[in-house]
C-alpha cells in the first residue's frame, strides 16, 4: 500500500515513496532512482519516529552499495542531455517547480512536524525560505551570465562562461527538512548538473516529496536521486569518481569528516558546520523589541537551529533585563507541533534531549545560575515525547562547558560585561563564525561592532540574520569549510567552472588571400 499526496491544480497524485512490507505496520521509505521509487534491498533499516510521542513513522533503509552506485549511474547518464537542455527550459521548469512548492506547502509542512517535530507555522516557515531559493533560481538567465571583452589585442576576444560540473551531491541535516535540500538540488539542476542526495534518515520524508515534484515539474528522469543511509552512504558520497562537488550541512564531526575525505578525492565540498551565535545586547536598544527578538531567536524551532541566537552578552546596565527575559519565556507555549498556540515543539530524539538536559546540568555544576528550568516538562497526551522547556542560564563564563558547546536545544546562555569591546573579543575569541546580532539605538556603535566584529553573518536589530537568496549564507571561520559558500551568487559558482575563450579573426582575411607570414600579435 502506498501514501499518497495528491498534487494541487489538475496534477497528478504522487506517492512521496512509502511502502509497507515485511508485515511491518511502519510503512519503508523507498529510494528514488532514475525517475522510479524503488523498494530498498537493505538488510539494515533505521527507524524514523515522531518526537512527540516515539512512536515509529516510517522505516529508512541504509541503501545498499549497488543501489547507490546506480544513483550515480543515472544522474551521470542523464547529465549529457540536461546539461544541452538550454538554459530557458530549465528556467520554466524552475517556474513550474516553485508553483508546485506552494501549492503544497500545507502538505509537506504537515509531514514536517510529523517527523521533525517542529510547529506548523515553522515547518511552513521552513519550506518558505528554500521555495526561496527556488524563487531565485528562476533567475538563472542572469545569474549565469559570462563575461565578454573584445579587442584584447588586434582581431582577438576573449569571453567566459559558466558550464556545470557533472554529478553533484548532497547530504541534508535533520533540523531543515525542506529548505536545506532546496538550498543544493535547484541551485545545482537549473545550472545544468544533476543530483544525488541524501535526507536525514531522522526525517526523510520532506525530501521525498520535493524531489517527487520535481519530476511533476518537468525535471527528467535521473537527473534527480535520493539514496538513504548513515556513515555508508557518506563514504560513497565523498569516494564514488563520478561526483564532483559536495554540498553539507550538519555537525562539526560530520562536516569536517566530508571537507577532509571529500577533497581528498579532488571534489570541490561546501560544509556548513556547527555555530555559537551571539546576541549583543546594548543599554540604549529597544527593551521591548529586543526581548521578543531574543526569545523568538533563543527558544524558537526548540533551539534546533544553526542560526539560533543561543547566547546573549549583555552590556552594562542591560543585564537587568535578564528578569523581564525570564518572564517573556515563560510564557511560551510547548506542545505538539499540530497544537493550536503551540510555540515551539519537542527535540529531535531522547538522545538530543538527553544531552541538552546534560549541558544544562553542567552549566549548574560549573557556577551558573539556573533563573529558568525547563528540565522536566511533561506535556498531556505527549508523555512520552522529547520535551524541553525554555530554559535560561546567567552568569555563564566563557570556560564553562555550556558556553563551549553548541547546545542545540530551547536554552539560552547569558553573559554580562562592561563594554562593547569587551562583547566583540568575547565573540572573536569563540572559535565559530556562523552569525551575530547586536541589538542597540545607535548607529556609531552598530557600525563600529559590524567593522570590528569577525563573524560571517551580523543582524542589526535583527536576531537570525540569515540573508534571502539573492545574497550568500555565508558562515566563517570554525562555522564553515570551502571557498564557495551557498546559494546567491556564491551557489551558481560553487555548482558551476569557468570556461574561457580567446579567438582570433582577422580582419584582413575578409575577403582576402591567405597569410603566409609569421602571425603576431600587436
């Protein structure tokens, strides 16, 4: 029996490829090879489950060897014909594929919070920023322009142009189920390459969907795969020939496993990796703005986010905000992600739970102050889920384990200092670069902490500044490994080489008798 999902406005249904079998009541998820859905051979399956209640959603095959490399086999056959395919083809069909991403987008988010956990709103929100993408792949005919200069020296010009690479991959973490696949695959396929991709087996239905869609859309078959798996699939990834560049997102292990692996067999590789963002926050800002950007940026998608704004300096005389902070939290409301007024939902799996609650425990063993707690929540009819309240700790120094650790969980880490210059060293000296926020009344001092400060990524008055695609996310320092950062302008580069051509016509031959001199240039 398969799940289906029908497609808005006169398309077809698809089924987002899953299947029950072995007598199993949890349906497998299927793997998407050249065009088709193809029911995994594995001998090892994973478990997906709903971090609300535990209770197992669907089955993740780890793909076998032979089932990967026939991924590869497809996407490498089908990237002659799509690479010719012209530009404005795969233009309209970008077109076609932010059209279907709307029109469904109540359907993938509900599958979101079904397997992510994560509100509805939120989930909506994540399918919004890579429809995004999407959006701005539409752009292509400008984005992919070369460049020309004529008369470089007598009857010669030389121009560039921007040719794909072949065969790319990607490799999605859990926390973005839509938006981080949609941050690789359209920017790699509307530049003429094609794809395999690897889903978080935490949470690989959204993916499924989308790549489904794409084919609705006009993409043909092969030029878009999904493998499934863990440290396997990985390996195959950064070994197999046939690809050529590597797109992550995820942890630091992880991330800086691929960098290495993968360019060691000579791929380009683009890894986003692990960040400790910082929130400065000045005595002359905005008290009520500030506070509702600091929770909203803290506590939101249950602090499963790269760009959380996990710690907040306070400056000065600010730190007597701490309280009113506290008070902003508790009013948050945690629940299943399908509740009405539910404001974050729970994390990931009793593993991440278990080791937000250890982090939290050592910034208390370590001197900090513990003003919010949000360790033991239980939340009726989702007893059994991985829920963490709000939970705030003050007066945290820099060597504690709290502040050192990326925590990736609904707590935020309150610093205190004298100065400005006191919070941009504080933030230099943190080996991550991936955002910062200041949050203040004055120019001088917002342009003076965007000068000084050394993160990829700064908010003025503004808590999560990741940019909308016609710019670059662009992470630095330990928050990211490569030379080409994603999507923007920076994501056309990355997915494509440059190719340059100088040619000569002489202006005498127009016409003319054949040379028989010496050519030279003057």
């Amino acid at each position: 029996m398969l799940r289906w999902f029908a497609l808005s406005r006169g398309f077809a249904p698809f089924a987002v490829g899953r299947s029950f079998s072995n007598g199993s009541s949890a349906p497998t998820v299927k793997l998407f090879i050249d065009g088709q859905f193809v029911e995994s051979k594995a001998d090892k399956w994973i478990d997906c489950y709903n971090p609300a209640t535990n209770d197992v959603v669907c089955r993740v095959p780890c793909a076998t060897q032979q089932e990967m490399q026939s991924a590869v086999d497809a996407a490498r056959k089908a990237f002659p014909s799509w690479k010719d395919t012209s530009i404005m083809s795969r233009q309209r069909v970008m077109f076609n594929y932010q059209h279907l991403i709307r029109e469904n987008m109540g359907k993938l988010a509900a599958n979101i919070t079904e397997e992510q956990g994560k509100t509805l709103a939120d989930a909506e929100g994540d399918v919004l920023r890579g429809l995004q993408v999407v959006e701005h792949a539409c752009s292509i005919t400008s984005l992919q322009l070369g460049e020309t200069l004529g008369s470089v020296t007598k009857d010669m010009d030389t121009y560039t142009y921007r040719e794909p690479l072949g065969v790319c991959a990607g490799v999605t973490p859990f926390n973005f189920p839509a938006m981080i696949p949609l941050w690789m695959f359209p920017m790699a396929l509307v530049c003429g390459n094609t794809y395999v991709i690897k889903p978080s087996e935490q949470d690989p239905g959204a993916c499924m969907m989308l790549v489904k869609m794409a084919q609705e859309a006009g993409v043909p078959d092969g030029v878009v795969n999904v493998i499934h798996g863990q440290k396997e699939s990985v390996d195959f990834v950064c070994d197999d020939p046939d690809i050529r560049a590597i797109s992550f997102v995820g942890s630091d292990r992880v991330g800086k496993y691929i960098y290495e692996r993968g360019t060691a067999s000579g791929k380009r590789v683009q890894s986003n990796m692990g960040a400790k963002n910082h929130g400065v926050v000045m005595p002359d800002a905005n008290k009520e703005h500030t506070i509702n950007q600091l929770v909203g940026a803290a506590f939101g998608a249950a602090g499963q986010r790269c760009m959380a704004l996990s710690t907040a300096i306070f400056v000065g005389k600010a730190k007597e905000w701490i309280p009113e902070i506290v008070a902003r939290a508790k009013q948050l409301k945690v629940n299943e992600g399908t509740k009405p007024g539910a404001d974050l939902g729970p994390l990931i799996s009793p593993e991440a739970k278990e080791r937000v609650l250890d982090l939290v425990q050592s910034g208390v063993d370590e001197g900090a102050d513990l003003v919010l707690d949000g360790r033991g929540l239980e939340i009726e009819g989702f007893e059994k889920g991985n829920f963490v309240g709000p939970t705030i700790l003050s007066k945290v120094s820099p060597s504690m384990t709290c502040y050192k650790e990326e925590i990736f969980g609904p707590v935020l880490v309150a610093m205190n200092v004298d100065t400005l210059d006191d919070a941009i060293n504080m933030i230099n000296s943190n080996p991550y670069g991936n955002g910062t926020a200041i949050f203040t009344s004055s120019g001088a001092v917002a342009r003076k902490f965007q000068h000084d400060i050394d993160v990829g990524q700064v908010g003025i008055n503004v808590p999560i500044p990741v940019p909308l695609p016609m710019f670059s996310f662009t992470g630095s320092r330990g928050s990211f490994r490569g030379d080409v950062n994603f999507y923007g302008k920076q994501g056309i580069q990355f997915y494509t080489q440059l190719k340059t051509i100088t040619s000569l016509w002489k202006e005498e031959d127009v016409g003319g008798a054949s040379p028989t001199v010496m050519p030279t240039m003057k």
